[in-house]
C-alpha cells in the first residue's frame, strides 16, 4: 500500500495564511455581497468553503484535478452566502495548480473549458441583465478561472522548454565526453600501432643478433651481432626520440612530419636484408609493383592517397619484422599490386613449426595493428600458413581500397 505524500511545505504556508486571512476577514464583517443577494445568511455557513478550500490547498500538487473538482463546488457554495474574497483567492491558485501539476490533458483542457465557462457567462448575464453590467460578472468570472488557467499553461510551458533545453544539453554534453572518450581511445590506438611499427622492427633484430651472439662463440660472428645491435639501437633511439617529439609537440614546428610512403620500401628492404643475413634470410621485391632501387615509388602506385601509402607501408614494415622473428631460413617476398581501385599487398617467408633456433618474442600486437590499419580503410586483411609448390609458407594479404576520385595527382 502506498501512503499519501505529505503536503509541500508552500502549500502549508499558503494554507495557513488562506485560512487566517478568510478568518480575519469573517471577524470584521467584510463579505463579498449583501443579505439581500445571498440565499443563506448564517455567518457560521461561511466558514464550510473556506475550511474545504483551504484543506484542498495542501493536495494541490499531489491530487490536483480532485482538489479543482471539489474547490469548484465549494466555490459555488461560498457564492449562496455572503461570500469571502480568500475562498475566491485560494480557488484560482486552485485552478492555476491544476493545469501546472496535472496530467498533460488536464494541462490542455482547463484552459480551454474556462475560457468558455467565461464566454458563456458573460452572455447569459449580458442576456439576462439586458445591460452592460452584465458583462462585469464575465470579467469577474475570467479572472476567476480562465486568467489562472492561462497562467498555469504558460508556466508549465516555460517549465516544459526548460527541462526540454536542460536536457538536450546533459545529452550534448553526454556526446561530447564520448566523443572525447572515443577520440582518445583512438588517439592511443593509433599511438600503439605507429609506436610498436617503428621500434618493433629494431628491437628484433637486437633480440636475434643478441641470441644468435651468444648462442654462437666465435669472434667474427659476435662482432658482426654487435654491428647489427649497434645499429638497431641507434635507428630505435632515434625512432623513439621522433616519436616522443611528435608527442611533446614542443619544437615549436608548424609543419606536420612527413609520413613513411612506398618510396621508402627499398630501403626498408635493404635494412631488413641487413639485419635477417645470420637468420639465412633473403628479402627480395617481387611482381610488376617492385619498385625500383631509386626514390621513385613503386610502378603503379604513385599518386595513392597518404593513408593507403602508411597504411602499406606499415603494413610490409610489420610483416618483414615478423619475418625476422619467426621465420625460417629462405627467401621473404614483398610484392606490391595496384589494379582494380584497390592496391593488394602480400608478403610470404619460409614457415615451418617444428623449426627450432634463436626466436624473437611476439606479442601479437603487430597483427592487430595491421588489422586495424586494414579495418580503418575499409579493406581486406589475411595471414596464416599457405602450401606454395610444395613448400609451407607464412602469408600475409592485404587489400587496400582506393577509389577513382581518391588518388592524388603525380608531382
């Protein structure tokens, strides 16, 4: 069972203070009309309204249709008595919290019913008087009923547009921290994946030279490793260093660093070549996209838009270090193709897993970049083991899209 909300401290006041006053003006002897206009002329009568109407003042906002449909017969039952101007007052604060705190429909049809209870008033008077003062009691009963109807629709509208507008703005700002949500975690996806492709690379080759250094005792082999260790560190550092510039963003640069692109391919080729040489690893270009050992970009491909050029790029970086850490001794294909709006790169190493040897640790997160940068294009991405001419191989595929209006012009 659900108890009655107690009464709001405003409408206790407003009781109260309805009470006294009606009290007060009953003590004095002021009443709205005279004996001879009213039916009932016992002073102790005109009490009855006034106690119901200021009774119904503390249901107003908890029962305020029953409160308006009481008020209005004590109304009518104060008007057969001399009258008391405070039963009057609290009944139009009645009639102005029926619409504020009724329902919807209520909201909508007291308005409209005591403008015509006003209008139809002011015509039977007007009718039956046959004289202007007729109209006097429709002026009264509209100030009565239809002016705190009115009042109470404009209210509740105005409280309608502010709750409307309040929330509009939480859900704005609600947006806005998961727009800023989503961006960060964008932000440090794209961080992880830019982070671990240019120093990933370096660091493997340390790990297999350094395994290999100490695996293998023999001078020319360890001072070889540390040539190979030397370098990768000093390239990682200063991968790292560019990266921690970028992130700083206090070199007071304008201009945006330049993004790794298809130019750089053979270089990375060669560096690769350079640190898989004690793996027995082999890295060579292959199909008609091999680009040449000069700075031009590969065939056919000069022109793709910045993102697919990083995009590949990274994507053949990662794969050529994945090769360095799990493959086995053999040749490791790059091969590059730009037809049908898309540009299809593909790199395959040597794969077998009852090989053993000097291993670099994976984590897995190499793949899931590349599966990403693939996803954020809108492209297809693949890579597991593959049967080549009777040989088991480690494939990776990815295809690009790149449409018509997308390719930048040749410079």
């Amino acid at each position: 069972m659900t108890l009655p909300r107690p009464p709001h401290r405003d409408d206790v006041f407003t009781a109260a203070t309805g009470l006294a006053g009606g009290l007060l003006l009953w003590s004095l002897g002021l009443h709205m009309q005279g004996e001879r206009h009213a039916l009932f002329h016992s002073q102790w009568l005109m009490l009855v309204p006034l106690f119901v109407m200021a009774s119904l003042e503390l249901v107003r906002r908890t029962m305020p249709r029953t409160a308006l449909f009481v008020g209005t017969a004590a109304i009518v039952a104060d008007q057969l008595t001399r009258g008391n101007i405070a039963t009057v007052l609290m009944f139009t604060d009645l009639v102005y919290a029926a619409v504020v705190y009724g329902t919807p429909a209520s909201a909508r049809r007291i308005p409209v019913t005591t403008g015509l209870i006003t209008v139809g008033v002011s015509v039977g008077f007007l009718a039956w008087f046959r004289a202007p003062e007729g109209l006097l009691i429709g002026v009264v009963t509209g100030l009565v009923s239809f002016a705190p109807a009115t009042t109470g629709a404009i209210v509740r509208n105005h409280r309608q547009a502010a709750d409307t507008a309040r929330l509009r703005a939480e859900q704005t700002a609600l947006l806005a921290e998961m727009d800023r949500t989503q961006a960060v975690v964008a932000e440090r996806a794209r961080m992880a994946r830019e982070l671990h492709d240019m120093v990933a690379g370096h660091l493997s080759a340390i790990a297999i030279h350094s395994t290999a250094a100490l695996s293998l005792d023999h001078p020319d082999t360890s001072r070889d490793a540390l040539g190979v260790i030397r370098e990768n560190s000093v390239e990682g550092l200063a991968e790292m260093r560019r990266l921690i510039s970028l992130l700083r963003d206090s070199g007071g640069h304008d201009e945006p660093a330049a993004a790794p692109t298809l130019r750089g391919l053979a270089a990375l080729v060669r560096q690769a070549a350079g640190n898989g040489t004690s793996s027995g690893l082999t890295f060579t270009l292959t199909g008609p996209a091999a680009p040449p050992d000069g700075p031009a970009p590969p065939e056919g491909t000069a022109g793709l838009p910045a993102p697919v050029e990083l995009a590949a790029y990274r994507i053949v970086q990662e794969s050529l270090t994945n090769a360095l850490k799990h493959a086995d001794p053999g040749e490791v294909t790059v091969a590059l193709d730009h037809a049908d709006h898309a540009l299809t790169v593909r790199v395959t190493s040597p794969f077998d897993r009852q090989a053993t040897g000097p291993r670099a640790p994976g984590s897995g997160a190499g793949l899931v970049g590349m599966r990403e940068r693939v996803a954020l294009l809108g492209g297809e991405f693949e890579t597991g083991p593959v049967d080549d001419g009777g040989r088991r191989t480690w494939s990776v595929r990815a295809v690009l899209p790149v449409a018509k209006d997308d390719k930048e012009p040749s410079t």
